[in-house]
C-alpha cells in the first residue's frame, strides 16, 4: 500500500473517531427534568403500585366470590341405574332389561340460608375495611417518608454550609498564619473543625439518601430515584378540632369497622349453626321401567339430628363472637386513646415551632453573625466563632425537627380518621 492510500485511511479513521466523539459531547447534553411530585401525587402513586394494596384488594374480591357461592342453590343430585334382567326360569319369563332415573334435589333452610349468606356478605365489609386500613397505614407512611426526605435535605443543606464556613474560616486563619498573626494552634483546630464538619456533611447526605431508597421502595420501584417533591416542612397542616376528631374517629377508622363487621359475620354464624340443626329435607323422585312395568316414584328424605345436635360448631361461633366483641371494645378504647397522644404530639411539636419561630432562630443567627464579624476584624477568637456556630447549627436542626414531628402527628391523625387521597385504579 502506498504511502498516499495510508494517508487516506488515517484521515477517515481520525474523522470517524472526531465524528464518533462529536455524538458522545452532544449526546449528554439532553437533560431530561426529574419529576416532580406532590405529597398527595406520591400517596396516589404508592396506593396504586404497592404489593401489599393490590394483595388487600384481591383479598375483596375473594370475599364477594365467597358471597356469589353463599347465595347458590344446590345442585340437584341425578342417578341412572340400567342392567339385564334374566329369570331363573327362562321358559316362563323370557329376558329383558331394566332401568331406573333417580332425582334427588335438597331444599334448604331458608333460615340457615339467609345467615350464611349475611354472614359472607359481612365478610365483605371487612375486607374492604381491611384494604381501607392498608391503604391509610400506607398514605401515613409515605407522607411521614417524604417529609423525613424534605427534613434530611435541610439538615444536609445546612451541614453543607457549615462545612463551606469551616473551610472558609480555616482559610483565613492559614493566612493569619502564614503572616505571623496568628499562633498555629488556632489552624489545628480549625483543620479538626473542617473534618468534623465534612464527615458530619457526608453523613447527612447519605441519610438523605437512604430516605429516598425507602420511598422507591414504598412505591414498588414506580418511582424514579432522581424524583422531587414539591413540598416544604413549612406547608400548613390543617386539622378539625378535637371533639370532632373524638366524633368522626369511630364511625370512618377502618380497624373499627372491620371489626364492627366481623361481629356481624360471626353473630349471623351463631344463627347459621344453629339454623343446621333444623331437620333438612331432600325431595327424592324415580323412574322405573322394565318390559312390563313403567313405575314413577316420589318421596321426601329428612335428615334428623339426633345423635349430635352440632354444640361443637355452635359453641365455636359463640366463643369466636365474644372474642371479636372484646376485642372491638378494647380496640374502640386504645384507638380513642391514640388520638390522644396523637393530639398532644401535634399540639407539642405546634409550640416548638411557634417556639423557634418566635425569636430564638433569629437571636442565634444574629449571635453568630456578630461572632464571625468580630472575627474578622480580629476582635474575638476562633473558639467563640465555633460555639456561636454549635448553638446556630443545633437550633436550626430542632426547629426542623420540630416541624417533621407536627407533620408526623398530623399524618398520623389523618391515618386515624382514613383521610388520605384515594388512588384512581378501579376495584
């Protein structure tokens, strides 16, 4: 090959390659946004994607199939019955065939009946209390989720700044150094504060992190890692007061219901049991013929219950309905008391933030704005600098806390009273 053909080649090879990585610095250049969801877009999108939702909402649909079986009559019973008929005398009575349809159709207990079929269809309230129940467990969840998020962003926020002073302190206090103005001593600390505060920094934002995992994982993986919220822990929570609270609580809570409807199922059980010890009936009807004969039978079969008269099964239900008695009042109880405690969180965590909002929040940032000022004019130490700085840092990490505890019991209130936004997929 020529020297003039190698030549052509290494140009077409150094073209591609210019072209190939024109395409890879313009590629990247497409940003796509990250979505951004609301609290209640995110509550939707979790009720519609989670595992343990569509497990509950199947467990409904088991409970009306349950109802469509409780409300079928029996079959009938059919029987055919067919064979040779040889005498013993064959000169007398020549062979033939004989044959017999038989029908057997059970009446049943009108009485029996109309319990089983209550009792399946109070069945299915509580299902449909129990998918109500997973649903706002799962809305309070992620709401307190995604204000936990909101929350470890500010406080990485915040530690990420703190680093940012540290490193910019540490930097002036090299230069005083490096000059004679100052002692070294005072850059040892300040390379000991800027570690502190850069592992404090890292550790804030992998916190952050894991807060996100959790969400995608409340969500079944639907939503995007590098989703937002277009929240702040300073949206407003608004609540009814606490006598209606007391008032709606017992009448829409699901465990509540669920267990209001499991009393019915298991007293309209105590009246099935007992309704099966009534004598059952079945209507019998036969057909025979042979070669001289064409016979039509009918009859009634009762089935009497002497010998057991199911105390076992009706002792069962009677104890079973006691037990879910019980257990609805001392749930009616501890539910009432959890609204309590509920409240009061809401009304402490209500003053803390009244608390920090009120003055403190700005009497530290001023105290620490004043410190660093007097620093640098040479007026104060550094150790001033970084108790000012601890006591700012430490305000604003409670006052944010403060406000993911009112968000807290407020989700928590709202999970009591089943108020959250419903999903749009259709049972």
């Amino acid at each position: 090959m020529s020297s003039r053909h190698r030549g052509l080649l290494g140009l077409a090879f150094v073209s591609q390659l210019t072209l190939a990585s024109a395409d890879e610095v313009v590629a990247p250049s497409i940003n796509v946004a990250p979505p951004v969801l609301s609290i209640e877009a995110l509550q939707r999108l979790g009720l519609e994607a989670n595992g343990l939702v569509k497990a509950a909402r199947s467990q409904v649909g088991i409970a009306e199939s349950g109802v469509i079986s409780a409300e079928a009559y029996p079959n009938p019973q059919v029987s055919a019955i067919g064979g040779p008929q040889q005498p013993r005398l064959s000169a007398a009575n020549p062979a033939n065939s004989t044959r017999e349809i038989g029908v057997v159709q059970p009446i049943e207990n009108p009485f029996m009946r109309s319990a089983r079929i209550g009792a399946a269809s109070a069945g299915v309230d509580a299902s449909r209390a129990s998918l109500n129940q997973v649903r706002a467990d799962l809305a309070a969840q992620l709401r307190v989720r995604a204000f936990e998020l909101l929350q470890r962003q500010e406080v990485a926020r915040i530690e990420s700044e703190v680093f940012d002073l540290m490193d910019d302190v540490r930097r002036r206090i090299k230069i005083a150094v490096d000059v004679g103005e100052t002692a070294g001593f005072e850059l040892i600390r300040a390379n000991a504060e800027v570690l502190n505060a850069a592992s404090r920094k890292e550790a804030a934002q992998l916190n952050a992190q894991r807060a996100r995992i959790v969400l995608v994982q409340l969500t079944a993986g639907t939503l995007k890692p590098d989703f937002e919220l277009s929240a702040t822990l300073q949206d407003p929570v608004q609540l009814p007061a606490l006598e209606l609270l007391r008032e709606e609580i017992t009448s829409v809570n699901p465990e509540i219901l669920r267990l209001q409807a499991e009393q019915e199922r298991t007293r309209l059980r105590i009246s099935q049991e007992r309704a099966s010890v009534i004598p059952s009936v079945d209507i019998l009807f036969a057909n025979y013929q042979d070669a001289q004969y064409n016979e039509n039978r009918g009859g009634l079969r009762m089935t009497v219950p002497l010998l057991y008269q199911r105390k076992g099964e009706i002792n069962t239900a009677i104890f079973d309905a006691a037990r879910v008695r019980e257990t609805l009042e001392y749930r009616l109880f501890e539910i009432g008391q959890l609204l309590e405690s509920a409240w009061q969180a809401y009304q402490i965590a209500q003053r803390r933030v009244e608390m920090f909002e009120g003055g403190i929040l700005k009497e530290a940032e001023l105290a620490f704005q004043v410190a660093r000022t007097a620093h640098r004019f040479g007026e104060r130490g550094l150790i001033e600098v970084l108790d000012t700085q601890r006591i700012l840092r430490g305000i604003l990490v409670d006052s944010l806390l403060a406000r993911f505890e009112l968000q807290s019991a407020a989700a928590e209130i709202d999970r009591l009273r089943a108020y959250y936004p419903k999903e749009q997929t259709t049972e």
